[in-house]
C-alpha cells in the first residue's frame, strides 16, 4: 500500500483515477467551441475514410458537435477508395470535428460487408483521412472542451498507445503507404468502436441514450478506457476474434458510469481561483486510510475539501491541503460515527537533478492558478505537470442517471433508506471533467514513485535491496508479487539479460478476481512486457510499458509506463517501490462519470445533496471556515 497525495500537493489522486492548453473560450449556443473560428467562403473538403477503405459511409462537418450528421451540416457518401468530398460555406468554428457514419450497407474494400454499425472522426483541419487512430485524437479535443489542439492531441494519442512519434495519425493513409502496424491497429480500434456501440445499443441500462449520445458514449468510451487496453507499445494485444468479446465483457460492467459520463454532457471553462478561492470545489472518493487518531486504517468514503481563500492567479502559491483540518475522512460506522482526519501523504517525484525528492522538502515548492489549469513546481522552480478542469452543470439533471450507484449500498444493490433517482440535482450542481498532462522537460517527463512505511517489493534478507535484488527476487519460478492501485495484479520476471540489462515481466490476473487466493495461477492468462534498467540522472530505474492487464484491471491506470525504483519509506529504511512515468507532452482525459472509484470532483452543492440523499451527516463547513 501507498500513502495517498492530497489533492495539490501531489497529482496521484488525481491520476490514480486519472492538463490541457491554456484557458480562454467556452462554447457557441450550438455547442461547438468558440473562439478562434476559422472564416470561409466555400471551402471544399475532401478525404478518404479508412479501416481498410470505405464505401458507402455518410461523411459530414459536424458543426455543432452533436455526433450526428444533421441534415443541415455539409454532407457526402464516400466512394470508391474510401473517397469524400463536399463543399462548406461559412464560418468553421474552431475544434469542429469531421464525423463518418458507417451503416451495415457500407462496405470495407479489405474485409468486405461491415457487419456491426460504427463511427468515426477527424479534425476539420485534417480533413485527408477519417480514420480509427483520427477518431482518438478528435475525441481527445473534445474530452479538453476544445481546449488543446490537433497537434497536442495526436501527439497525446501516441504517448497513451505507444506509437513512435515520427508516426503520423492524421493525414496518413496507411493503405497507401502500407504501414501494416497503422492497419493492425486501425483494424482493432474499429472492432473496439463497433463492439462498443453494439453493446450500448443492446443494453437495457442505457435505453435512456439517444442514437447520437450512443455514437458519442462509444466513441468516448473507446477513447477514455478501451484504446490502451487493446494497443501496447504500438502494437494490437488482441487479435480481431479476441476483440469483441474482451470490449464487450468490459462495456457492460461500465455502462451505467458510461450513461453518466454521457448524460452529463459538454462542459466549460470557468476560473480554477474562483472556484478554489470560494471552497466550492470538493473530491469524494472511495479510499482505505489510516486515520489520524489512533492510525487504524479504515475504508469508506474520502472527502476533501479544496479551500484556499489565499490563492492567487498566476502567482505559484502553498495550496497544499497539507493540515488535517483540510481533509476529512468518513468511515460512519459504529465505532467511529463521525468526520475523522485521515494521515497525509505524497509520492517521492524525480527532479530536475536526477533524484528523488519529496515537494515538502523543497523551499518554494507550489502550485501555479491560471484560468482553468493548475500547474505543479515541485521543486519551487520547474513546471512538472498540469491539470485543467472543465466544469458540467448537472442542475436539473435526474441524479440518478450522472451517479447512478447514489441510491445503491455496496455489491449487492441494497436500496438505500429514503434515496430518490429520480430526483432532480439541486441548481448549483457542477462535476469536473479533467485533463493530465506531463511539462515537457529535461528529463523526458514525469517520474512518480510510491512508498509508505512497508518494506517494498523485497522484504527477503537473502535478497539484495537493489533492482539487482528485486529481480533475482521476482525470478520465475520463485517469487511473485502484485501491483495496482484498486485490484492488483501480479507479476514476476520471466527472464533478464544483465549485460544488457534488459528482461521480460510476465503479469498474469487471479481467476477469482481481485479477492481470490494470491498464489501465481499457472493456468491464467499471461501477458508479457518488456523492461529494461534506465539511467535517470541519478537514478536507476526499471522501466516497462504498462501492460494491458494492469490497466484492464485498474481502469484509472492511464500512465505509458510503470516502473520500479530504489528509496526511503516513511520509516527512513531503504526499499524498492512502484510508480508511473508519464512521457514529455502525455495529455490523459479523465471525464466524470460518477463513480467514487475514479474519484468525483463536485461542487459543495452537488456533495451536500448526495450526502442528504445517502443519509450521510452533512459535512461541518462553518465549523471549518470558523477555524479558519
């Protein structure tokens, strides 16, 4: 286990979970992003849309960004090749996307008849391909409210799936040029994308969706939590018969967070200071804790309230919520009954000189408010990693359709005393969708490392405290352990060349699932990564792609890598422990979807009614700022 960040001291709470451009802008009446809108007289657009090539798809400018071809938006069927073409006239609101309708009467020129309805998008300003891999990086605009462009949105996309960056997404007709690794991968992400709207459009639980919020539920689905499961290291992990049940299987245990996430709809950018300034923001999540009186760990629901009537716009301010007062920890049980603090704690981060620090040690150590974004100096001087918010009005809305376990108690869907679904959220109501993303710097970006006062990963006084150790330690067959942060998965070390100083991981999951016996199960499902031993700065680290198991069985775990590392415990003794790295320019979309277990950033008034509605004691805010 691992000492959970507080919010803006550290980002793994928010990561955990788990940046954009700058703030500015908001929305047009239609929805689509203003500012910045590009001025046409007629301009015609022309492209081709691919898996294999495509025919018969209904290709069209989706002006107002409502994943539908209306009849109003310029339109076309697309040809022999894949081919499109239709003229626009008028403005072209900046972030507008490009959306392909692809019906059961259209056909793959590579594979033949499409046998299951899907869609897919790109930037109007790469209007060349529609493909599988645009679809991503259109979706990866629009999860930012429009808040970061084509070109920091591609780049994002490959980080998250491994794709070299001298790879183009956009403009690349991988047919052509045959790029088989682009058509395996497209090839994949279209199944994923047709499996996925096949599977909405066939569950029950989300009827209450419209034939366009399905369109975009499915594209935002595979873009937010399918994609990196599928891809690693820039290679398809599952076959095309493998796929459809893999999507469908992990689609029908979400699609009640898939609805909300849906059903919550667009959002915008309002001031981070504002909000924060006011302690109007608040994040509920599901956490085990140690609790400050007593330090027995205890699990419930976590909550913390972000106030700091100190902060300042673009000055780099002490916003950690650092004082147990500033985080409050619910348990309500029998024994306790009663808001409680819980311990703090934060990640060690590698430096701008190559080692391992904590922020608390580092004079001038901050963070830095502009409009909708925070940005992290860990060390007082160097930009780390950002995250920017947008913010969803859920006022009117039917609670139970944005948190649809609200009214739900545990597993076993116990009704909870006196809660309504059916009631509508309180005006005032706002939920967070937000955006991660790693500063580009000297190190290549952002290194993470978790500990607490466990020993780490070798405990074994036969074996060395080095990587050395760990993986002599981990070598099958002898000893395996687990990672993850709400369902671990174990792993061992199949294999190390140490001239090279490179090896191979196999990561297997527990039939039983997360509860079942913690023994390595020679019969389940073994997935393989490649790692190797980095030098950076100081440090030596052991650096693999996340593989897809891990991220299947945690689905907040959005990071390229994981990695292992050598460091102190809160105990001051030396152990190796896990972490993540997020490459230069990593940009991870993490959209509400009303779930404790991703975390839920909301407004107090939105926190108040859930509180009312579960039969929770309000929280004592005046109490709060009195001390204050």
């Amino acid at each position: 286990m691992r000492l959970k960040q507080t919010f803006f001291y550290s980002a793994a709470l928010l990561v955990s979970l788990t940046g954009c451009g700058g703030g500015g802008g908001g929305e047009t009446a239609g929805g689509a992003p203003a500012g910045g809108s590009t001025a046409t007289n007629a301009v015609t657009m022309a492209g081709a849309v691919i898996d294999g090539y495509i025919v018969g798809a209904t290709v069209c400018l989706d002006l107002n960004n409502n994943y539908a071809c209306d009849v109003t938006e310029p339109s076309a069927v697309s040809g022999v090749d894949g081919a499109y073409t239709f003229e626009v006239t008028g403005d072209i609101p900046a972030g507008t996307q490009i959306l392909a309708d692809i019906p059961i009467t259209a056909t793959d020129q590579d594979l033949g008849p499409i046998q299951k309805a899907y869609n897919m998008m790109a930037p109007h300003d790469n209007p060349e391909v529609v493909t599988p891999l645009t679809t991503l990086v259109s979706q990866e605009i629009v999860s930012s409210g429009g808040e970061i462009t084509a070109e920091q949105a591609e780049l994002s996309v490959k980080l998250a799936l491994g794709i070299d960056s001298d790879t183009d997404l956009l403009g690349n007709d991988f047919i052509s040029v045959v790029d088989e690794d682009l058509q395996d991968t497209a090839e994949v992400l279209a199944e994923a994308l047709a499996a996925t709207k096949a599977t909405l459009e066939s569950s029950e639980g989300a009827s209450t969706l419209s034939a366009a919020e399905v369109t975009k539920a499915a594209i935002a689905t595979v873009k937010n939590v399918i994609a990196a499961e599928l891809i690693v290291g820039g290679q398809a992990a599952l076959t095309l018969e493998e796929v459809t049940d893999a999507v469908t299987q992990r689609v029908e245990g979400q699609v009640q967070n898939i609805v909300a996430a849906t059903k919550s709809g667009d959002g915008e950018v309002v001031s981070l200071v504002d909000v924060i300034k006011s302690g109007e923001l608040i994040i509920l999540s599901e956490e085990e804790e140690r609790i400050v009186e007593g330090g027995d760990y205890v699990e419930g629901l976590m909550m913390e309230f972000v106030y700091f009537p100190e902060a300042e716009e673009g000055k780099i301010v002490d916003i950690t919520s650092g004082s147990a007062d500033k985080v409050a920890f619910h348990p309500y049980d029998e024994e306790v009954g009663r808001w409680v603090s819980i311990e703090l704690g934060e990640d060690y981060f590698l430096g701008p000189e190559g080692v391992w620090s904590l922020a608390s040690e580092n004079e001038g150590a901050g963070t830095k408010l502009v409009e909708n974004c925070a940005t992290f100096y860990d060390d007082g001087i160097t930009a780390s990693r950002e995250y920017c918010f947008i913010r969803k009005d859920l006022s009117g809305l039917r609670i139970g359709d944005v948190i649809p376990d609200l009214c739900s108690d545990g597993d076993d869907d116990i009704p909870v005393p006196g809660c309504n679904p059916e009631l509508p959220a309180p005006e005032g109501s706002y939920a967070y969708d937000t955006v991660y993303s790693a500063v580009d710097n000297d190190l290549g970006g952002y290194y993470e490392l978790w500990f607490d006062s466990w020993c780490g990963y070798v405990c074994d006084d036969a074996y060395e405290t080095t990587l050395s150790g760990f993986i002599a330690y981990h070598q099958a067959p002898l000893n395996h352990s687990s990672m993850g942060e709400g369902c671990n998965s174990p792993f061992r070390v199949k294999s190390y060349d140490a001239d090279a100083k490179t090896g191979i991981f196999e990561w297997t999951s527990r039939d039983g699932g997360c509860n079942s016996n913690w023994g390595w199960e020679e019969n389940a499902v073994i997935e393989e990564s490649e790692f190797s031993i980095v030098t950076v700065g100081n440090e030596e680290i052991i650096k693999t792609p996340t593989p897809r198991l891990l991220r299947a069985n945690n689905p907040g775990e959005m990071a390229s890598f994981i990695m292992f590392g050598k460091a102190k415990n809160t105990l001051g003794d030396i152990g190796i422990f896990g972490g993540r790295f997020y490459s230069s320019g990593t940009k991870v979309s993490l959209p509400f979807n009303g779930s404790v277990d991703y975390s839920i950033f909301a407004s107090r008034v939105l926190v108040d009614f859930v509180f009312e509605q579960t039969g929770m004691p309000a929280f004592p805010y005046d109490d709060f700022l009195a001390a204050e």
